[in-house]
C-alpha cells in the first residue's frame, strides 16, 4: 500500500517521532489530525506534523502550560 500523507509525533526536544501515522488518502489523515488535543506525555511540549504528497506541512505545537501553536 502506498502511503501519500503522514503525522508525526515528537515529544519536548527529541529529533525522532515517538509516533508516526501513514495514510493512503486525506480523509483518514485530517480524521486523525483532529484527534490530537493536547501534548499527550511530553515533558514540557508535543510537536505534531501532517505533511501532504504536496510537501505542504502542517504543524501543531501543544505545551504543558496551555499554549498552543502551530504553522
């Protein structure tokens, strides 16, 4: 099966996903990109990635404080 759309999921400072979700079809990959509301079991924040077969990324960024950014 090939996979178009990916999430990752990369906790505080590390350089590697803790998590990574492939997705044949844009549909499943937003469903699953909605799913995320918060910084799960980060120290002090969780970075989430949804790149598209584009190259375009999209970027959540949950802090333990509250914050919330993205791009």
């Amino acid at each position: 099966m090939e996979y178009l759309y990916a999430i990752t999921a990369t906790y505080d400072n590390d350089s590697t996903p803790i998590w990574v979700g492939r997705y044949s079809d844009a549909l499943s990959a937003v469903n699953e990109w909605n799913k995320i509301v918060d910084w799960g079991f980060a120290d002090e924040f969780a970075t989430y990635n949804l790149s598209e077969p584009s190259g375009k990324m999209h970027t959540k960024i949950f802090y333990r404080n509250g914050n919330v950014g993205g791009k």
